[in-house]
C-alpha cells in the first residue's frame, strides 16, 4: 500500500515553491497570501542589496543603539505619541526629554516640580522642528508689525540665513511664503559672518539662522558674535532681530566637548534652537526636539487645544500621529548615559575624528577643512591638480563597502569639492583605521591611472 507524504513545514521551499517560475508582484498586491516566513525572507533578501548603515559615513543619523534600548523599541511600537490620555506614562516621558533638553541650552524659568515650565515639543527630527521655530519667528513678526495700513498682509517677511543652510530651511520659506536671503561663502569660508548678517536684516526681516554644526562641514557659527552684534545694531535704533540656532548636528555635541562655548539661551537674543535626537542624540530616527527660551516666544496662536479621545490636549506640530518608541529611546539614552556618558561618547568620537584628520593631513592627498575638533566631521579636498576628482574617490570607496560622500560647496564657493567623513557612535577605531588603509589604496590606484582613466603602462595579469 503507498503512502502519500505530506510536505514538511521544515523544509517546505523558502518562497512561492522551487519550481515557479512567477515572481512575487511589486507594484500592485499579489492575489494569493504567503507564510509570514517567505516573505519575511522575501523582503530580507532584498534588502541585502542596500549598504551597510555602519559604513555609511554620509549620514550624521544614528546607526546603532544598546540592545535594551532596542527591546523598548520595540515595546512601544504600537503607541500613538498623539494619543496623551491613552499613554499618559509615554506624554510623561515626552515632556521630561523636553525639560531635559530645555535644560541643557540654558532655558529660562525652568522649575524641576513644573515640567510644563519647558517650553518645546518632540518633534519628528529637526526637519518639523524647523517649520516650527520658523513659524514662531514669523507670528512673533506679525505681533510686531501689527495688521493696520503697513502691517504684515501687505509686507513680505524674510528670513536670513547663509547657502550652507540644510535644505529644509529652503523649504520652511516656500511652503510659508518667506522670502530667504541667502548669505553666501567663498572659498576658505564656510560659515556666515556677523557682517554679513548685519547688512541683509532689515525691518521685515523674522530672524536670523546660525548653525551649530554645519551639514557640509561641520563647522561651528559664530553665534556668539552673530548675537553680539545684532545687539549693537538694536542699541543704536536699528532693527531688532532674533536669533534662531539651528543645533541639529552641533546641540549634543558642543555642551559636552566645548561647554565653555556660548551659543544657546545664555545669549539673550537666541529664542529657539533645534536639535536632533537621532543625529548625536544617539537614538534611531526620526526624533528632534525644538524649545523655545521661554513661553513669550511661542505665540499662543499657534497651539491647538484638541478635545480628542477623552482629553483638552494642547498640540503644536505638523504631523498629528507619530509612534511613541523614538521618545522611549531618546529617555533611555538620557537616562542610561547621562551628562558623564554623553560627555565620554562625545569625547571618544572626538578623538577618532581628529585621529582619522591627523592622518589626512600627515598624507600628500587632502587639505583638510575640518578636522573633527568641533563636532566629529571631518571634511577634506584633494590637493592640486591630480587627474582625478573627489566624486572618483568617492566612487572608488564603493568597492570597499564604503559610503564616503562627494559634493560642491554651496554658492559662491560651487568650485570647491569636499569629501566628508561623519563620525557616529558604531564607527570604532578599528573601521577608521580600515577606512585609512582603503583609502590609501583607492588612492594608490588612482595615482597610477591617466586622467582619461586608463593605466599609464599595460599592467601585468596577476592572479
């Protein structure tokens, strides 16, 4: 008598059976359902093809995290942060990363039994918290011009900033209808300066931006100075100009590797600052923060009192549902790591920077532009003319799994090209010096190729 057998689960075909010959839809639903294994497996596979985040040296975004901090991540997947009566314990959390934040820039009237006295929201990384601080710069503007004859209805307001802004300040201006001014660079400047701020700003004029921590280099901005000399303009009756620091990059980095650097609410005309808790605040993205020095510079206009789901819940942001797991782990790092721990991790990946620097510099290759002494980004161009370009190293690091970015400067220094290493927690000093040693092959290779790309003498086969 046969037997018929019946497939084992345990070695069942991984997706749609070893014999088909059909693939797995892309852009349109597939009719039939699959074992959560294969498509799991499915979708793993083809994930294979994106690069190694941990080789990514273009992204200031956080690429790795403790392994606890994972888990409650992953708890909290399933909470809606807008739903505050729901998940009062993670609002609760929310607004202590906020306080803790507000605390760390120097806000004003800040009581540890009031965390209500922070004024700021969590926001979904510095891109929102931007359209925020902007939007408060510009109601504040309209308070101060008024709505009569020659009020805001019949002016264009402007923002002032330099061309090495981040792109969504760009886009803050267009989508709100503010005009920007751009400060430009020039070649061996990178960053605004006071001057320059000084004779853009004008009576219509919401404020002005300076970065900590600059996208394309690194670069900290004179806020300090920006801020001093806005000051005298204000005393001898010229405009009067807040200051908005954008810290997105630069807010977890400079308190704890240059606390004696004043950029933050010690400067009375700084009114805001963003920052990104998934850049250097160590926490998978996408979590920011933006605080205000203190409740008169967040005009009550802007925030909305919603009845909704059983609670009065005041709200000031763009978006309205947004996962609650990012401000779970944004609190773990705060709490796990500390003032200490930020202080240790900042200053270890400071000193991978500068070592990965010193070695550009000590070579004949690169001019160093930032060495990783101000935040850890290190950014460098070739020297002289060599037959190849900072897009064929670039490419070339490719081969090696590395993701090394190549771009032109911002206008009026559009010649110069930069490459650009940025230093995360995960980037050990054992993948610098791996990196350093790629990189003096790639550049080896390089060295013996013409411009036109071929070798200059017929290279030998070698196995």
């Amino acid at each position: 008598m046969s037997h018929r057998h019946t497939p084992s689960a345990s070695i069942s075909p991984a997706y749609t059976g070893r014999l088909s010959t059909s693939p797995v839809p892309t852009l349109r639903m597939p009719d039939e359902s699959m074992e959560p294994q294969a498509a799991y497996r499915f979708i793993h596979d083809e994930l294979m093809l994106d690069g190694s985040s941990r080789l990514n040296l273009a992204t200031f975004v956080t690429t790795w995290m403790d392994p606890e901090a994972e888990k409650l991540m992953a708890e909290t997947f399933d909470k809606n942060m807008i739903d505050k009566d729901e998940y009062p314990a993670t609002a609760a959390i929310e607004q202590r990363c906020v306080c803790m934040v507000a605390d760390l820039f120097h806000a004003e009237n800040l009581r540890d039994d009031d965390p209500s006295s922070a004024v700021g929201v969590s926001t979904v990384g510095s891109s929102e918290a931007v359209m925020l601080a902007g939007l408060a710069m510009s109601w504040l503007w309209r308070q101060k011009v008024g709505d009569g004859k020659n009020g805001w209805r019949t002016r264009r307001p402007n923002l002032v900033m330099g061309s090495n802004v981040q792109v969504v300040w760009e886009k803050f201006c267009r989508y709100f209808d503010v005009e920007p001014v751009y400060l430009p660079m020039e070649e061996g400047r990178y960053v605004i300066t006071p001057e320059q701020v000084l004779g853009a700003v004008n009576e219509d004029t919401i404020g002005v931006v300076a970065i900590l921590g600059t996208t394309y280099t690194g670069e900290l901005e004179p806020v300090a100075e920006i801020c001093a000399a806005l000051d005298e303009l204000a005393s001898q009756g010229g405009v009067d100009v807040p200051v908005h620091v954008d810290a997105a990059s630069g807010g977890f980095v400079v308190p704890f590797l240059h606390p004696d650097v004043i950029w933050d609410f010690r400067l009375p005309r700084v009114v805001s600052i963003n920052v990104s808790g998934h850049k250097y605040g160590l926490t998978y993205p996408g979590i920011g923060f933006v605080v205000w020095r203190n409740a008169d510079y967040l005009p009550e206009e802007l925030v909305f009192r919603v009845n909704y789901l059983g609670g009065d819940m005041p709200t000031f942001t763009l978006n309205f549902s947004k996962g609650g797991n990012q401000v779970v782990g944004q609190y773990y790092n705060f709490l796990r790591l500390g003032r200490a721990g930020y202080g240790q991790v900042m200053s270890c990946l400071s000193t991978t920077a500068r070592w990965l620097g010193d070695q550009l510099r000590d070579g004949e290759h690169f001019e160093l532009i930032s060495d990783g002494s101000a935040i850890p980004v290190v950014s460098f161009k070739l020297t002289g003319d060599r037959g190849y370009t900072e897009f064929d190293v670039s490419h070339a690091l490719r081969a090696y799994g590395w993701q090394v970015p190549a771009y032109t400067m911002p206008a009026d220094a559009t010649d110069v090209t930069v490459l650009r290493v940025v230093v995360r927690e995960g980037f050990s000093t054992d993948l610098a010096r791996a990196l350093r040693d790629d990189l003096l092959t790639v550049l080896k290779t390089l060295d013996e190729l013409k411009p036109n790309g071929h070798f200059d003498e017929v290279q030998p086969f070698a196995h």
